[in-house]
DNA sequence: GCATATTGAAACGGTCCCGTAACGTTTCCA
DNA sequence: TGGAAACGTTACGGGACCGTTTCAATATGC
C-alpha cells in the first residue's frame, strides 16, 4: 500500500515531535552532540561526498575551526574518521564509520517511534 | 479532506527532517537553544502548568541547578519569565512569554516546511 | 518554639565550544 | 624557481555549561 502523499504536520505534532525526540536524547545517558554537531554528521551521512572541512564550513555557514573541532570531538566518538586527500595533501577527507551508521539508525529509530505515536 | 492516518515516516525521511532542521537553526544568525533548553523550553509550553525547578528536573532526568541555569540563560532571551509562589513561598513558577511562544511559532513553521519539503 | 525537611539559587572547579588570528604544509602559476 | 594562494590545524582569550556542594529562605511537624 504506497502512500505518496507530502508529510503534513500541524503546528502542535511539529512541536511535540521535537518535544518527545528531544527529551530522549536528553535522558539518555548517551553522549549527545550540539546542534552543529548533528547537523556536521547528518550532513556527512545525507549528502554525497567527498566531504571536506571547507565544504563543510560553507554548507552550514560556520568558520573552518568549528568544523575541525567538532571533528575532533565526533572522532573521539568513533562518529567520523579523517584521511589526506592522497590526490591533493592539502586536503583532508571526512569519512563515515560503522559505528556512526550505527548511531544514526538509532537516532532514525526514535524519531519514527515518536512520529508514531504522536496525536491526531 | 481530513487524514486521519499516523505519521509513518522512513529512515532516510527522519534523518533528513533532522537534518534539515538543524541547519536551519546552525545557519540562522538567531541564538540557538542547546538540547537540554529546548527540551525544558517546550515542555513548559507544551505540557500542562504549572512548572516548576524541581518538577522540570525530574521529567528531565537532570540536577536542579541545570534547570535554574537554562532559565537563567532563556530568560535573557525572555523566552520564559519566573514568579514566587505566593502560596508556597519557596517553589518558583515559570510562565510563558509572548517571545517564546513566538520563538515556537516560528520554529514550528520550519519543521512543517521542512516536512512537506520532504522526498516520499 | 525549635529542629528538620524542602525549595531554588549561588559558589566552585573543570571541561568544552566559540571567534579571531597565526601557523605549517601543499599546490599553483607567472 | 620563487612568491602567492589554498587547506586544515593550532593557539589564545573568553564565555557557557556541567556536576557537586553549600547556602538562605520557607514550610512542616513534634
């Protein structure tokens, strides 16, 4: 049974999506990243690479350092790893990681839960 | 034509929403809520009141003085306000503004957007 | 009345992120 | 070949948040 409608969403289901998916990432005693930072992985995860600090940097409008950190940080996580460009050395190459595949389909998972379950 | 269906949404349709969102909120100039404040932030407009620093620390899973921070730092943004209880002196109530409910509005308007925008 | 409990806030030290500026490496091109 | 440009990183000072502990004010109960 195929569904091909547009996803609407009332002002109160948009909000209380938020609300319920919000509230498990803070009660989870896992490690939660900032907004940047997801928006960092996601965008790493979504759109084709390669994907480089720069390109990064101006997708999200955001000076280089912060992309280097939060690259540091995410790759403590084991969330991304970071390899030279063997074809251009300036370059360096964000990968992605089993484990951040992993940590995204859970992410996937709560918010379909919570889609689920949210009130006519 | 109403559509009285549950919001079933695939994997790669949460993640994008997710995703989308969150670069709205990184590229808006507008200061940006951490987890835990936009968590706190919608349940004092989202649940029923009143709302208070012990009973918001407990839904949340978190310290006291966690709660006391966020409001301190929303309250700047005068996302929230807060009143003693005349009733029980010790409890503080917190009360919803007209910028936060706009702050919400506005926010919610993103994530419908961002979910009609959304590929089937 | 007085000790105890409760509430929210403040103090403290530590960690992380920020923006700006400077830096080392690599590539390009005149 | 030598200077300029591009890339990512590091350094620096400042600010925000964290958890724990302590505190002042208020309420409760013997």
């Amino acid at each position: 049974m195929l569904r091909p409608m547009t996803i609407s969403l009332k002002p109160s289901q948009a909000l209380s999506l938020w609300h319920q998916v919000s509230l498990s990432e803070v009660r989870d005693t896992a490690p939660d990243l900032t907004m940047r930072q997801a928006a960092i992985l996601l965008t790493i995860y979504l759109d084709p690479p390669p994907h480089t600090v720069r390109g990064l940097a101006e997708h999200l409008g955001v000076t280089k350092p912060v992309i280097t950190r939060a690259l540091d940080t995410m790759g403590t996580m084991k969330l991304v790893t970071r390899h030279r460009d063997p074809r251009d050395r300036r370059n360096v190459v964000i990968a992605r990681t089993v484990e951040g595949a992993l940590y995204l389909e859970r992410f996937a998972d709560v918010i379909i839960a919570k889609a689920a379950a949210l009130p006519r």
